[in-house]
C-alpha cells in the first residue's frame, strides 16, 4: 500500500491485530522437497525479504537450474548444517498474510528425528506431511503420521509433491490417497486432506495449477489461510494452574498464570487443588492489548490474567484453580506415553523431577510396558528407553499431580522428565486416561466406564480433618518412621521387636511394619522381581506414612536392598519423619547365623534374587542411625536406636 | 480470519505467551535481569513486564550494557523512560577497554563490539551474579535464531552450543541450572518486526524518536547510510550530506545504518514496512562482518 492514506494504515493496523494465529509445523526429509515447499510457501506469499533473496541467488548451486532458486536455503539455518546439507534441530519460521499470521515449526528428517518433530507437534494445529509423488507412502511417512497423532496434532494435511516428475497424473495422487488412508484410520487423526503440488515448479502452492485441472480443491496457501483451529483449546473444563503469586502490598493478592483450558466469570466459584479449599472469583486482573481496562468480567483460555479470590486462603505455584464440579483426577501414579530426548538412556531405578503446568515433583518410572516401533508401529518389549525411543510408561510421583489425559486436554496433559543432576530436558509425556482403553470390555459403554474410572480414582481426602501436628501434640510424641534395612538375618526383626516393646513402655503410640506381616496380606499379590519388590517397598511406606498421620509411630523392618526404593519411602513419608537404621552385619555373620535357612537354599541355587547371594545389596551411604550387630548385642542396639530416637524427636 | 468470541487474536496471543515466560523467570530463578538495549523490542520488552507483574513492579532490574558510543536521543530517552515506570536500572561499561581507548576506528568493528558487548555483558551478568538474563531477541531476526530456545541455556563461561540446548515443548520452560551456569530468556521469540510496531501503535508504547523519520546528517558509504556525528565519522574523501533518514535498528552510532524513509509518524513506519522488503538487520553492519557472523558471535556470548 505505497499510497494509503493514514486512515487506510490505521484500518489495517487494526485488522491487522485482529488477525488470527495459526501454528504448524512440517515433517518429511529434504528429499521430499520439504524446505522446497516452505522455500515456496514464503517466496509466492511475498515474505521473503530482498536481502535474503540476494544471499540466495549468491549461493552457488551443483547441477541446479539455473532459473530455479535454491528455495531450500532459505530455511536452511546453522552454518554447522548448512555444511553437512541437513537440518539438525527445530526451526521457527514467521510470516502472515492480510488473512492469517502463521508460526511454522521446521523439523528436520535425519536421526534425530523423533525428538524434534515432536517438539514442532507440541504446540501445532497441523502438521504439514510431505509424500514423494514418485516414491508414494512410504516407512517415513507412516512414522511421521504416528508421531503427528502421538503429539495429538488435530489435523494432518497431506501434500503429495513432485507431482511434475508424475505428470501430474490424477491415478497416482489417488493411489497414494488410498494408500494412506487405509494406514491412518487407525491413528485417530480428526481431519486428513490431501493436496497434490510441485512446490519447485510452485503448482498448488499459493497458486492453483493450471496443469491438474481434475483438482478443484485448495490450494496449500488457502487452506492454511482458512482452516477453522479456534476449536482446539478445550474450552469446558476450566484449568488455572498457578505460576507466580503477585503481593505488591497486604491488601493485594493475585494469583498469576495462564489459563490452559476453559473459561472464568467473576463471582463463580473455584477450588483449589490440592488443597481442596472453596472460594469465589474476586477480580481477574489484565489489560488486554490496545485496552483502557485493566480487569475483566470473563477469562478465557489461553489469556495471562493474575486472579484475586473472596477469601484469604493458601494457594501458590504449582497449585490449580478449577471448577467446584469439574476437576481433574488428583493422582500421584499415572500412565503416559514417553519420547525419551536425552543420548542418555533411561534409568528406571533413580528419580526423575516432572514438569507438569506449573508443578514440579520427583518422580519414579515404575514401569515400561511396552514400547513403540516408530517404523513398524508394532509394541516391542519394554526395556529402559533410549534416545527417540517411545514407550508406555508407568509413573509414580512424590506428589500428588492433577491430571487431565492428553487426549482430553493437550494443555494439561503434558509434562517433560527433567534429570536431577545435569537438569536436562530427557523426557516428553502425555498423559493416559485412567482406565486403560485396551482393558476395558468390549461392547460396554466405554465413555461410562471411563468416567466411573475417573470417580472412583478421584478421592479427596476430606476437608477440616485433625492435622497430624494435632494428634502429636495430644499424644505428646512426634510420630516418625524408623526405616530398619539390612540383609536377611542381620537381626532386624529382633532389635525390632525390643524397640518396640520398649517405646511402648514409654507410652508413645507405635506399631511394627515388617516384609512378612505384610506380604500375607496388602502385599500377597506380589512377588520378588525388582518390579514387585519396588512395589513392596512403596506400599509399606504408605502405610507406614497413613500410621504417622494417625500420630502413630513405626518401624518398618525390611531388607530395602535398593537405594532408589528407601529414597522413595523417604519422599513418601516425609523427610522430616523418616529415620533410616542401617542394621549392619557382614554377611559371612548373616549367613552363619541363617535363622530361617535361607542362605542355604540361595546357595543351593533354590533361591532367585536373594540379596547378598545373587541380588545385590546398597548399603546406606548416610543412614541417620547404624548399629554392628556383630559387635553389639540386641539390647545395646536397641538402646542406641531408641536414644537417637529420643534425642532427634522431642516435642 | 479475524478473532472472534472467546478466541485471542495473534497479538493478543504473543502477548499472553510473552507474558506468561516472564512469569516463569519471576518464578523460577533467584535474581533475573532485563536486558534493556533502549530499542523498540526493549520497549515492547518492558511494557510485557509491566502488565504480567500488574499491579506490582517489575521484580526484576534492567540492565543496560553501555558501549559509550550510543546515540545521543538514546541516552536521554533511556533516563526518562526507565526514571517514568519507576524501574531500577543498571548501566554497565567495560571500563577497562574503554580507559584502553576501545574504538571502533582503531580496533575494527568486530573487536570493538567483542569488548564492548559481547565482553561487556558477561561481564556485567557475572558481577551482578544474575542467573537469568531477559533480551528482546526475536526469532525471525537473523538465520541462526531461529532456533533459539525460549530459555537459552548458558554454560559457566556464558557460551551457547547449539549442539547442547533443551528440547522445548508445549509451553514448559525448564530453568534448572547448576551454580554458575545461566539462562538467557527470550520472551519475544515469536514476535515479527511488524508485530512489535503493531503493538507499539495499538498500545501506544514510547520509542526513541530516531525510528521515525527526519532530516539527518549522514555519510553515504556503499549500501550503507552512516550517521556524522563528529569529524572522526568520516573517512578521507568522505562528506556529510543533510538526507531525510530514519534508523530501523539502534546499535552504536559507527555500526548503526539509516534507511532513507519519510515515515515520520508509527502508522506511516508500518506502511512503509509493507512495501520495503528487506531484513531490519540489513542495516546492521557486524552481520555482514562474516558468512555466519552473527552464529560465531552468539557462541561467544553475544545475545
């Protein structure tokens, strides 16, 4: 517009800030003329910048038609890769036309694929997938499709390229068309299209091709410019997760964030999660842009807003505001499907920190069930994940996390897996609905069940309950676990049973947790694999925990070999409660003493997995207490734990 | 397609993303820091920061990385804006190269934004001990950021390796770092040059009147347009001519090119932006420096 006038730039201004936002992002290599496409793409809408186009027309080109651009260049980025001539990492691309803005994410095509295309995929509407006119569906295209419908990207829209090296030949747009949807149905995708191109010839690209007269639809510009996308938020179930708490002074307390799904009045009323507190809407706070005001009646996703409540209640980062009648399932253990993005493989036996909206906890992989054959799409057995590798996995948290499946919520439906010690990124999750739909019956009202799933799952622990400080304080003893671990016949269970004898003289409330009680009971469906014994573990330590907050005391006396799982107990527990007694004795003693013969049968071979013979134990680095029990008789043990115990717990 | 009920407007979008990282920064990290360069994207920058703390302060300072030889309309609006919104700002020089007569016309271009910038701001972060650093870079400045993260991780020598960089999904920001490493945070990556004028104008945000056209004394050098602003501007044989110019980015006076324009008012900037059609940074001249410059610069340290 060299000559609008001012009143023409302030019309455009403002439709221009009107205008709306379409994300996509494109998968396929650079022998399916990707880059071409985009190259295509940003050239015919005129976004390309002079200067760019000059750079380009510098860069000297082997065996390229001369008349041809080497439209791939202007998305080709680091110089690194440039020298290789291939795209290593994820590429943000931006241009508008007087219709749409658009954020196109480039994800290369080599080895490290999986990783970046699911990082493009994360925030798409869509997903351009590119097919070689010459090569039809191929591997690629099928792993691509599945990573797209893994990341929950809404719709795919094919485009078959290289229709100039075909004849533009209709037979074969739709032999590929047919072959492709006979694959895809089964990936759930909502919307397929399909578009037939030659993006270095620029057919169907912005412009519609005269040469394949038979296709009457859009071109690749006018779909993306009108697709309907508004649609994807979920917009029903209200999700506020909390960012940050803004207090410039006592009378002003706002709740920051983001609003990841749903929509909010003033006056309605919200809970807080987990905390299970009700309270109303008093001010949503923003200024949205080009705005006078500085609040708002109603907020919706996905607006930044700060949010004051009615009453004066603890809600901070990682907490979530949501309707009273609405909320997400309040679980620590959870299923997801797993990209693992670190050259570092996964180590089912440490803890991983989650990322999950605003909150953070430590967390377990408990399980792989199975993983996925990018290639095949077929389940292979589940071994710990390695790079670009995806699997179903099963996950418990120190914290309780409120979860919305993926597949209902792409919002609050994600979480990323960051290591403790190096703090990268390793892992991409999405969550799973409750009940898994491969177990739930055939022919039964799937929904139905999946909704009683999610009731029966969805406990709240109830409000105004005694506190556990309060019922320490009424009993007048603080109420601990003693975590006893050491090998079979390291006299556990004896110094034990004295202990507790003893502490019950005193008066404190206490009761003794040990492998056997248990594993006739709660634990009887368990075994001894790692898997089963990790689980023992984690049991008892819920139990144990359920004691203390009854203001009851424990010790729980179990061989524990493995660190990981006592580090769990402890996060389970409390830190502040956990106490853990290394019962040390060398294991020559142990097995001379073998009180239920134990150690002979290992021997003999009868015996699998048994610790110290053919499972290995870790002992405590830093126990907060440690008796020998081959220099110390039982009842000088049990007075060293019960000092301690003393000394480290008064009220 | 145009916004309607219940859905935001590309704008309004950025705007809340945009917010929504500055949060994350607020929330994550112990002492951040903006990086104020006093151009339209700081401007921008600081207008976000502003509305996501509403209706606190900016919890964080703002930290200008001063080479000495900025403009002087630079200078005064930097007092009166940051003196405006009441915010704490901190000027930094590398007053070791400087008392060394750092130069552009002694040292070349490159070395002298080594010292001054690159060298200047890791100096700066490190004495102020900051561990998140805000800059208003945006992705579709320049090739090599267009992969940049959001949060740009940091080793402890401030250097960026591409090769080492966290995947970013969703809208989750991992700020996790090991004492002495540090993120950089960019919270305009997805902004355009035409988003920030947009806003600029829809949100009547202040910018430094040498964005808008008016009659200048420049020297014609090549493609570029150079500002006199002394006898030490021009080279032998060179003259000072009056040309009606306006800058479309504002770095150092000797490495800052004008464009010849007319657009005196933000809706004429945005006019003239539909029609001209090359890159803001074509008027930069350390990116021409090398083929890649800008990606060996950003290695070193340079945001």
């Amino acid at each position: 517009m060299p000559n609008a006038t001012l009143s023409e730039i302030d019309a455009f201004l403002e439709r221009n800030a009107r205008s709306t936002l379409l994300r996509f992002s494109t998968a396929g290599s650079v022998d399916d003329g990707k880059s071409t496409l985009i190259g295509r793409l940003l050239h015919d809408s005129k976004n390309v910048y002079e200067d760019h186009l000059r750079a380009l027309q510098a860069v000297p080109t082997e065996g390229a038609d001369s008349n041809e651009l080497p439209l791939a260049l202007l998305t080709d980025g680091l110089k690194a890769e440039r020298e290789q001539g291939i795209t290593i990492d994820v590429a943000y691309r931006y241009f508008s036309t007087p219709k749409r803005h658009f954020i196109l994410a480039d994800t290369p095509g080599h080895e490290q694929y999986t990783r970046n295309m699911a990082t493009g995929c994360s925030t798409a509407n869509l997903t351009i997938l590119l097919i070689d006119a010459e090569h039809g569906v191929i591997t690629q295209t099928k792993r691509h499709a599945f990573i797209a419908s893994l990341l929950g990207v809404p719709r795919l829209l094919i485009t078959v390229n290289k229709m100039d090296l075909v004849d533009y030949s209709q037979s074969v747009f739709n032999r590929i068309k047919e072959d492709f949807l006979g694959f895809a149905g089964k990936l759930g995708i909502r919307e397929l299209r399909f578009i037939p191109v030659s993006a270095l010839r620029g057919e169907n690209v912005v412009t519609s091709s005269g040469l394949m007269p038979w296709y009457k639809g859009e071109t690749v510009m006018e779909y993306l410019e009108n697709v309907y996308v508004a649609g994807d938020t979920n917009m029903v179930d209200f999700r506020f997760p909390v960012q940050y708490v803004i207090r410039p002074n006592p009378n002003y307390r706002g709740y920051a964030g983001q609003i990841a799904a749903g929509a909010i009045r003033v006056g309605e009323e919200v809970m807080v999660l987990p905390s299970l507190r009700k309270s109303r809407i008093k001010s949503i706070d923003t200024r949205r842009a080009g705005s006078e005001r500085s609040q708002v009646e109603e907020a919706f996703a996905p607006m930044s807003v700060a949010i004051t409540l009615e009453d004066e209640i603890d809600v901070g980062r990682g907490d979530m505001l949501v309707r009273t009648h609405n909320v997400p399932r309040i679980q620590s253990q959870f299923e997801a499907m797993l990209v693992w993005m670190s050259d570092v493989p996964m180590d089912p036996d440490k803890p991983y920190l989650i990322r999950h909206t605003s909150r953070e906890s430590k967390i377990f992989i408990d399980a792989i069930n199975y993983k996925v054959d990018v290639n095949t799409l077929h389940r292979t057995t589940g071994t710990p994940l390695q790079l670009n590798e995806i699997g179903r996995v099963g996950l418990t948290a120190a914290k309780p996390l409120m979860l919305d499946s993926y597949r209902k919520n792409r919002a609050t439906g994600n979480f990323i897996l960051i290591d403790t010690a190096t703090f990268h990124t390793v892992g991409a999750g999405m969550i799973l609905d409750s009940l898994p739909q491969e177990l739930l019956p055939l022919g039964q009202g799937a929904t139905e069940l999946m909704e009683q799933g999610r009731v029966s799952t969805n406990i709240h622990p109830e409000e105004g309950a005694i506190t556990k400080e309060a019922r320490e304080s009424q009993a007048g003893f603080r109420a601990v676990t003693l975590w006893f671990t050491g090998l079979s016949g390291s006299g556990k269970s004896t110094i034990a049973k004295g202990l507790e004898r003893k502490i019950f003289t005193e008066g404190r409330p206490i009761y003794r947790l040990d492998g056997d009680n248990l594993r006739f009971g709660l634990n009887r469906d368990l075994g001894f694999s790692r898997k089963d014994r990790s689980e023992n573990i984690r049991r008892a330590a819920e139990t144990a925990r359920l004691f203390n907050q009854a203001g009851i005391s424990v010790i729980c006396s179990f061989i524990s070999p493995f660190k990981a799982d006592r580090d769990r107990a402890r996060e389970i527990i409390g830190a502040d409660s956990f106490i853990e007694v290394h019962i040390d004795s060398p294991i020559e003693v142990c097995e001379s003493r073998d009180p239920h013969g134990l150690y002979s049968k290992a021997r003999a071979g009868e015996i699998s997995e048994f610790t110290g013979i053919s499972s290995p134990y870790e002992a405590p680095l830093n126990p907060e207490v440690s008796v020998r029990t081959d220099q110390h008789s039982v009842e000088e043990s049990v007075n060293i734990i019960y000092v301690y115990l003393q000394k480290s717990t008064s009220l | 397609m145009l916004a309607g009920k219940q859905t935001l407007s590309h704008l309004e979008q950025r705007e809340a993303e945009s917010i929504h990282i500055l949060r994350e920064v607020a929330a994550q990290f112990e002492r951040p820091v903006i990086l104020y360069s006093v151009g339209k994207d700081s401007s921008v920058l600081v207008r976000l920061a502003q509305k996501a703390f509403h209706p606190g302060g900016i919890p964080f300072p703002l930290l200008h990385v001063d080479t000495s030889y900025k403009f002087k309309e630079m200078y005064e609006f930097r007092d009166q804006f940051v003196n405006e919104i009441g915010a704490k700002l901190i000027v930094y020089r590398n007053e070791k190269a400087l008392a060394e007569n750092a130069n552009p016309h002694d040292l070349g271009t490159r070395r002298c934004c080594d010292l001054l910038k690159t060298q200047g701001l890791l100096d700066a972060l490190k004495e102020g001990n900051f561990d998140a650093a805000i800059g208003g870079a945006r992705r579709d400045e320049e090739k090599s950021r267009a992969k940049e993260r959001v949060f740009s991780f940091r080793d402890k020598f401030g250097q960026w390796d591409p090769r080492n960089q966290r995947p970013e999904l969703w809208g989750l920001y991992n700020g996790h770092i090991n004492p002495g490493e540090s993120i950089r945070v960019f919270p305009l990556s997805n902004w355009t040059e035409l988003d920030i004028w947009t806003y600029i104008h829809v949100e009547k945000i202040p910018v430094v009147p040498l964005y808008l056209s008016k009659k200048r004394r420049m020297v014609v050098r090549g493609d570029q347009l150079i500002p006199v602003q002394d006898a030490t501007s021009l080279q032998s044989g060179e003259e000072g001519q009056d040309v009606v110019c306006r800058f479309r980015t504002l770095g150092c006076t000797h490495c800052t090119g004008a464009v010849k324009s007319t657009a005196d008012t933000i809706p004429g900037i945005v006019q003239e932006m539909m029609v001209v059609r090359t890159s803001e940074r074509a008027t930069r001249i350390i990116d021409h420096d090398a083929e890649g410059s800008m990606e060996t610069k950003k290695r070193e340290g340079y945001f």
